[in-house]
C-alpha cells in the first residue's frame, strides 16, 4: 500500500521450509515465505516503510545494508523485536540508486539468522537511470550468491566449519539454469555468504562491471573475472547478443559452476551501456584520520572478536563523529591466524583510497560501503557523514566475526 509513509511492505519473519536442494524440504528461516525474502523496488527521493512481524521465539531485527538510514530504523544490533512483536522502519531512499540488501542484525545471532534465510534485496533506482537506457524490467535481475553446507537430511549445517560451506546456491538453488534471450541483461550479484570471497568467471566471456556496493561507477570496466568478498555487490551487464542460441555461459567461482545460463531465444535488444555512466561524488578534504584494526583474542576457551584491541560493547562507544565532517579510515587486518576479513560501515558510503599504500583494486572502484581486508592487509578509505545523527556499528561482515565481538560503534553527534 502507499501513503504518507510512502510505499508499506509488511513482512512476517518466520519459520518455513524451502526447496535449495531439488525434491527437499529443508527448514529455513524467512521474510515472508522462504528462503531469502521479496526483492523491494524502491525509488530514490521517496520513502518505503517496512513493517517486519516477528512469528520466531527469539529476538530478531532488520538493517538495510548500504542504507543512508536515521539511527532508529538502522537495525542497530541491540533494538531488537520481541518474539512476538513488530516493528516499523523508515527508509527515506534519500541516496543514489544502488543494489542494496537487508538482513538481520540481531547481535550474537545474526550469523546463524542470516545463513538460515534472513536476507533479502532492496534495489533503490536512481532518477537519472532510466535515461541511461541499461537493460531494465526482466532484464535486470538480482542474483544472490552465497554457500551453504547441509546435513544428510538436507538440513542447514550452521554449527559447522564454515570453511566446509562448500555447497553453492543462487537465488536459494544448488546450480540453477536461467533460460536467458540473446540479448543484454544487467545482473545484480550478492555475496550474502557469511565467510566467503568469490571469484567468478564466465568461462572466458565479458563482464561488463557497471556497478557496485553504492550503485553505477563513473564508466564501465569490462572484465573475465570478478571478486566478491561477503556483502559486496556488482552490478554486470552480460551480453548474450553475442553468443548463438543454445549456446550456455556458467558462471562459476573459480572451477566450482555456480549458475548456468542457457541462451534459448533470439530478442531485439534496445538497451545499452553507455561510456559514461555516474560520476563519483567529490569529497571534502578530510578533517580526522582514526585506525580500525580487526583481530581475536584467541587466549581464551572461545575466540573473541576484537575492532582496536577491543571486543564490541553496546555502552562503549569508539568514535565520535562530527556531523557533516570528512573522515579517512585505515582498516587493517590485524589477526595474526591469517584470515579474510572484509570492513563494513553503516550510515555511509566511502571511497577506497589505496590499499597498503598501494592503488585500490578494480573491485574497489566506485561508492563501497563494504570493503574485503585480506590477510595482512590494510585499506583506507574516506566517508563524508551528513545528516543522521546517532549510534551506527561497523564492523567485520564475516557474520561469525561481527557476532563474537568484531565491531565497534560510532556516534554521529
Ligand atoms: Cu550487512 Cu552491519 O551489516
Ligand atoms: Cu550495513
Ligand atoms: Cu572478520
């Protein structure tokens, strides 16, 4: 329905089961129905309230990844719903178009939520796009990719190794086939593993990268590989104009296939990329460089997560922030076990400056609001912070780091 609120969802979150693995019914946890919830459309400049409805016995929330949000429809990891309640967030869109997502933020427990199904996508369509004449309607299709690990009943496996998560799903199937018309398709892919990087191929065929976590980049970069570390976006055109009909295209991580396309149609084609697309926005010369550093504290029974030697607080907070100030960021990966992590940021979006001293990544280009921190790495990055006032986390978006400790807070004041 619509109104002042603007466009209103209402979602129950609950218990459901779903088909991933073919002919199994496996338990999951969903918005609505199943295994991942709706996609949401939204526009920029006009609000979307979501109404969540909690069926579940334990707390959850919903945060907007990637959502330029007031703190009180943030989802932040302490204001909860109550088994039994409900909850309304505002979403004021007041951003550039971009491929966004939500998910839960229940803290402690927003590892476990999420690999069983509490994720969905929320795209916001920038004014400017539609000129642009990108493939859009059915030609624009959101792909979420993530792992999974399931037992011998075709049951979720959470308390396992998440190294071990080797089964791989998009949109919620194992190796699906997508019939495609030979023609272009904008495709908006989602790592939304918990602990994950993906590294995909076409088989040799062109990507072409039109967006990332923070919607279009200043020009198209065609590439033959993409890396995705969790809860970073791309946003591809893929021409299958240029390929004959019966012709299939798998994407795969690496050699592992992850989706098939099959070709199966001839269509006209009146959509483009063209040579500009959005240009980056500029920044104001920075007024304050701080430190994030993530590790563990390893010298108890269970790791802790640590942000600047110290595990998350919710009474603590790290970092004030002015509002309306620049900031530069250096997120080091400080573990001394060797590990992935990748540095999220809520309320704002950034730009990557150099990595290790070094020129950013071609998956760093564009507006990020997540950025993958390997090991021994250090990325810094700079955030102009406007408008919302409040507490925001950030944090490291392997979900099984953030929920032992792996995030710090911030106030906007
Ligand atoms: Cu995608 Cu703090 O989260
Ligand atoms: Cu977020
Ligand atoms: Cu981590």
């Amino acid at each position: 329905s619509s109104g002042p609120a603007g466009d209103v969802y209402r979602i129950p979150v609950r218990a459901a089961t779903a088909e991933i693995l073919p002919g199994v019914r496996t338990q999951v946890l969903g918005y609505g129905g199943g295994f991942g919830g709706p996609t949401i459309r939204a526009r920029a400049g006009r609000p979307v309230r979501m109404v969540y409805e909690n069926t579940l016995d334990a707390p959850v929330n919903v945060h907007l990844h990637g959502g330029h949000v007031p703190a009180a429809s943030d989802g932040h990891p302490m204001d909860l719903i109550q088994p039994g309640g409900s909850r309304a967030y505002d979403y004021p869109n007041t951003q550039r178009g971009a491929t966004l997502w939500y998910h839960d933020h229940s803290h402690g427990t927003e590892a476990e939520h999420v690999y069983r199904g509490l994720h969905g996508f929320y795209l916001i369509e920038g004014e400017d796009e539609a000129a642009l004449r990108l493939p859009a309607g059915p030609y624009d299709v959101p792909i979420m990719l993530r792992d999974s690990a399931f037992d011998a009943n075709g049951e979720l496996i959470f308390f396992g190794d998440p190294a071990e998560r080797s089964t791989f799903l998009a949109n919620g199937k194992v190796q699906p086939y997508f019939p495609v018309a030979a023609r272009k398709y904008r495709f908006r892919l989602l790592n939304a593993g918990n602990e994950r990087v993906f590294r995909l191929n076409l088989g040799g065929v062109e990507m072409i990268r039109i967006g990332s976590d923070g919607g279009l980049l200043p020009a198209p970069v065609p590439v033959t590989e993409l890396v995705l570390a969790s809860a970073e976006r791309a946003d591809i055109v893929v021409d299958f104009g240029r390929h004959p009909v019966g012709t299939r295209l798998v994407l795969s991580d690496g050699t592992t296939p992850v989706l098939r396309f099959d070709v199966v149609a001839q269509a006209r084609d009146t959509s483009r990329v063209p040579d500009r697309l959005r240009p980056m926005p500029s920044f104001p010369a920075a007024a304050v460089e701080r430190d994030v550093a993530m590790s563990f504290d390893l010298s108890g029974s269970f790791p802790v997560g640590l942000v600047n030697g110290r595990p998350y607080d919710p009474d603590r907070v790290d970092f004030q922030v002015k509002r309306g100030t620049t900031e530069i960021w250096r997120v080091i990966n400080a573990d001394t076990i060797g590990i992935d992590h990748t540095f999220h940021m809520h309320l704002a979006q950034f730009e990557v400056l150099d990595r290790d001293g070094a020129p950013p990544l071609p998956q760093d280009a564009g507006l990020k609001d997540t950025v993958h921190v390997p090991p021994g790495g250090s990325v810094r990055v700079r955030a102009t912070f406007t408008d919302h006032l409040g507490r925001y986390v950030y944090h490291c978006h392997y979900l099984e780091h953030s929920s032992i400790g792996m995030m710090g807070q911030m106030e906007v004041i």
